[in-house]
C-alpha cells in the first residue's frame, strides 16, 4: 500500500517489482499500478513464473520477465528497453531533410541510376511501418540500410533490437523471438513500439517460420519488422528453406540491394566517403589518403565479392 501511494505521487516511468511478495503479490501490484497508470512501465521479476504471470505479462505489454538468479545485464538491457519504447511515434521528416541525411549513409552514395531507385524505394520504407524483407548479397548494405529507415522512421525515437537466426540455436531463438506454440520471445516483446531486425530468415528453423508467420499480423501491428536475407525469397521457396506461409507474409513488400559490381559507377564517391572516416571501417589512419586509381587496381585484382568488405580491403591494401 505504501509502494502504491508513492506511485501516485511521483508517477514514475518505470517500476522493477517482485512477483512473490506478500501481502501483496507482484501481479496484483501491476494490476493496480496499470489502474492508475495504463502507460507506466513494469518489470517482473521472479524465479520460476506461472503461466498466470507470462499470460498477464503478453496480453498487457510489459516488458519481458527477468528471470532469477538476475543477471544485471538482462535487468539494466530490459530497462533500457522500457524507457525507450515508448517514447512515441514521431512524424517522418520532409523529402529534402531524407535527402541529406541518405548522403551520410554509405550504402545510399552515388549518382548510378541504381543507386537513384535505391534512395526512392529507402523513402517509401521510411514513410511507412509496414514489415519489409530486404535482400541482396553478403555485405551490400542491407544492415546499414535497416538501421537508417529505423532512424528516420516513425519508430526513430525507440528502440532497435537485431535477431541473428544463423548465430543462435533453435532453443535461443524459441526464448528470443518465438516459440513452436507461438509465445512471442523476449527480443519480440522487447522490440514493441520500436524495430526489430531478423537477419538471415532462412537459418529460422522452420517450426519456428510457422510460428512467426501465424503470429505475423500480431507482431508487426506493433512493432516494425525488418527481416534480411542473402537470398531472394523466390529462391528460398524454390530450395525449402522457407515456409510457404512466411512466404506470403514475406511477399507484399520486398526489395533488393544491388552488389556493388552493379553500381562501378558508384565507387569514386564511396571510397571518398570511406576515406573520410577510415576508423569507423576498422582501417588504419593511413586509409585516410588512399589514392583511388590505386584502390581500383586492387579492386581489379581481388574482385569485389564481398561488396563493402572488399572495398575496405582494397582501399586498406592501396596504403600498405
């Protein structure tokens, strides 16, 4: 009762609480919290929760429940979470301001015709929440693409989280992002009002696409989903390495990322970009006065496979 009264007077943002308490039950406090405050932000934290506390704590957005023996990372990370989601949705920035902005992100240089159609379909995703797969080859700038519409979206004030299916076992992903009987993960109930990007869907074993794809409607009604993969989706069907219903889902908006041997006439602007900065792509300062006729050599002899990485590469070896 006294918790309850200092609640009202100071309304804080956020409160970690007990769940076997007594006299009173930390689900009974939620309950009576949430009365007072529907937007407050609640951590439950206990050894071994009911059914009754996962389903409460599922159907009434709160945050993960932080499990016993408590790691101080997974109470200092869920609470970060807390405090950023719900910030809000804000308004996407006019066409000019995402102009500039796309001129500061690596993955968005260049005068190409390619590059032209890559910054128009970036301005459509940013405009919108709607789930999205991007696809293309290892290193082409999927992920720093993602992390910009988040950014500039409406979700660019909350949080990011990033699922690694191909790093993660099938038992870490069932706890992460969803399990077989569809109990959405703690990385899925983290990422509500905020963006969560799923990096190679194909390594998601398929129990578990089946389990994201009926539960697809539920997450992205909350949360904007951004899912990566090497492949094109056609491809993936094509070699089972995707469920027919994830398929659909995946289907209604898709866009790929260009390999960088397709965009030759972007290079001269983003090795300068790169050069401008080279610590920030694990380069040695010398990186820094690369002469582009002879990163171009080493780009004709090593190739550009790798896309980016290749690129560093050749602009690191030209100085060496």
């Amino acid at each position: 009762e006294e918790a309850i009264e200092l609640f009202k007077q100071k309304r804080h943002r956020l409160v970690i609480t007990d769940y076997l308490m007594e006299p009173m039950c930390g689900l009974e406090l939620c309950k009576k919290l949430r009365e007072i405050d529907p937007k407050v932000e609640i951590i439950i934290v206990s050894g071994s929760p009911s059914t009754e506390v996962i389903e409460y704590v599922q159907s009434n957005d709160l945050a993960p429940i932080v499990t016993k023996p408590i790691a101080p990372s997974a109470l200092i990370n869920s609470a970060v979470i807390c405090l950023e989601r719900n910030r809000g949705r804000r308004e996407v920035l006019s066409d000019v301001a995402l102009t500039n902005r796309m001129d500061d992100c690596l993955a968005l240089l260049g005068p190409s015709d390619l590059c032209e159609k890559l910054r128009r379909e970036i301005t459509k995703l940013i405009q919108s929440p709607d789930p999205v797969l991007i696809t293309g080859p290892t290193a082409c700038g999927k992920l720093q693409i993602s992390h910009f519409v988040h950014q500039q979206g409406t979700y660019g004030d909350s949080v990011c989280l990033e699922c690694y299916c191909s790093k993660e076992t099938p038992e870490e992903l069932s706890k992460s992002l969803i399990s077989e009987s569809g109990e959405l993960g703690e990385m899925v109930q983290g990422a509500r009002n905020g963006t969560l990007i799923i990096h190679n869907i194909e390594a998601l074993p398929m129990t578990l696409q089946k389990a994201l794809a009926e539960s697809y409607d539920k997450i992205t009604a909350k949360t904007h989903l951004i899912v990566l993969s090497d492949a094109s989706l056609d491809s993936l069907l094509e070699d089972g390495l995707i469920d027919d219903s994830l398929y659909f889902k995946l289907s209604l908006w898709t866009f790929q990322v260009p390999a960088l041997l397709e965009r030759m006439e972007d290079l001269p602007d983003l090795i300068r970009y790169i050069c401008r900065s080279p610590e920030k792509y694990n380069l040695s300062p010398e990186a820094a006065n690369a002469d582009f006729d002879a990163v171009m050599e080493i780009v004709k002899q090593a190739g550009l496979e790798k896309n980016f990485a290749s690129l560093a590469y050749a602009i690191q070896r030209s100085v060496l």
